[in-house]
C-alpha cells in the first residue's frame, strides 16, 4: 500500500495541488521524495492516486490522478459515546476506534470524569486535536470516511443523539449480558464510561433512554481497552472479524 495522506477540502483528478501544513509536515515525516506515488483521500468518499512532484523546504506539492471508489467502512455502523478518560487514554480510544470501523465519535463528560472541559474554547481545542488523531488513524489503517468527532457533552445532553440507534448499549460491569452475545442492529449506540465507571444514577438514565447494561467480560478493564474490546465484539457479531 502507498503512503496515505488525507488532504482537506475536495480533491479532483489530474491537478496539481500544495500540500497543507499538516500533510506537509506528514509528507516530509515519511521522507517521501518527487515522483513517490501516494494514495490521496479528502474524506468526502473514496481515493485518489497521486504522485508526489516536489518537496521543497517550505512546499510540498501532489498530482492528483483518477479516483477510485473504494471503501473499508464497517458492515455495523456504530456511534461510540467515550468518557473522556485522563492523559493520552481517550487519544488511544479515538485512534483505536477510528482503526475498528467507528462512524462517529462523541466525547461524554461524566460524573466520574476527571478531565474537565467547561471551557467552551478548551473543548474545542480538544475536539480539534481528537479530530486529528481520527484523521491519522484512517492514513494508517486505510480508511477514507473519516469518522467525525463531535464537542464533548455533559451525559444527559447525549440522549437526543441515541434517537436514529436500533440498538443501544451501555458497558458496565455486571450488566444484563454479554456483549459477546448481543445481536446488534445498525446503527448501533455504544456508551463506554471513565476511570471510575459509570454511577448508578448514570446506567439508570441510560436505561430510560433504551440503554441496555452490557459486560464486556469478568475481567474490568481500562476505558480505553473496554472501547476496543467492545468494538471488536461488535464487529464479531456483525461477521467483519
């Protein structure tokens, strides 16, 4: 597979185009050098082949050759609702999940969270950079829909989101069931808590809006290994892994 750069705003055949600052900047990561072909994608549905032409100091520019529709999306279209988890933990959960297929992404402020994002400009500034780690994750594992992150929300400002899912889920430790032995319809909600786990006032709500408590298992696990796992589960029932 060639490199993979996700170039924003459309892309149209047989141009030639400058690199942005951050593809750039990924472009001279990978030493790519004139005439490397490289796979091109701006999200929008499918890919590009491209050449790299030049990489000068400042500038580095792409032809941009025939589109090919091609898609790696998952078969189970899920909207992952992640506690945001301390440090680097909900950069590794946007990442992995991106890699599993998610469609979309909604950071959830719990009671339990520690991070705090009350800071409307602070949020954004997360949102951005959560953004980014989705966007480099689809280079990596070869997707071209990027999945979109949304601003981070207080958990009961979540429920409107769940209307359009069939099948609502949330991970808790001594739930109803196993995830491994749910049957998920498309689209599917996932709600995957902090640290802490989520409180009991908290599953509750999530079960008046149609949430049903699912253990991923006997073991309790980190929240960013609870969203792989449950991803990969998902995908298992949706017959993709």
């Amino acid at each position: 597979m060639h490199p993979r750069l996700h170039i924003p705003g459309p892309l149209s055949a047989d141009t030639r185009i400058e690199l942005a600052p951050a593809a750039a900047a990924h472009a001279r990561a990978l030493r790519l050098t004139a005439g490397r072909p490289v796979t091109l994608f701006d999200g929008s549905g499918g890919e590009y082949a491209g050449e790299v032409t030049a990489v000068e100091r400042r500038r580095v520019t792409v032809h941009v050759g025939p589109h090919h529709p091609v898609e790696r999306e998952a078969a189970l279209a899920v909207h992952l609702f992640q506690a945001v988890g301390k440090g680097d933990r909900m950069d590794t959960a946007v990442e992995k999940a991106t890699e599993l297929g998610v469609t979309h992404i909604v950071p959830v402020l719990s009671e339990r969270t520690v991070v705090r994002l009350n800071d409307a400009e602070r949020a954004e500034r997360r949102r951005r950079h959560w953004q980014a780690v989705a966007v480099s994750a689809c280079e990596q594992c070869g997707r071209n829909t990027v999945p979109e992150v949304a601003v981070p929300l207080p958990l009961d400002r979540v429920w409107p989101a769940l209307a359009p899912c069939a099948t609502r889920l949330i991970l808790a430790p001594g739930g109803e069931q196993r995830l491994g032995a749910v049957r998920p319809v498309s689209p599917t909600a996932l709600l995957v808590g902090p640290e802490g786990g989520w409180s009991e006032t908290e599953i509750a709500a999530a079960q008046a809006h149609g949430c049903t408590p699912v253990a991923a298992g006997p073991r309790i696990l980190r929240t960013e290994t609870a969203a792989v796992v449950a991803l990969a589960l998902l995908g298992g029932a949706a017959g993709e892994i």
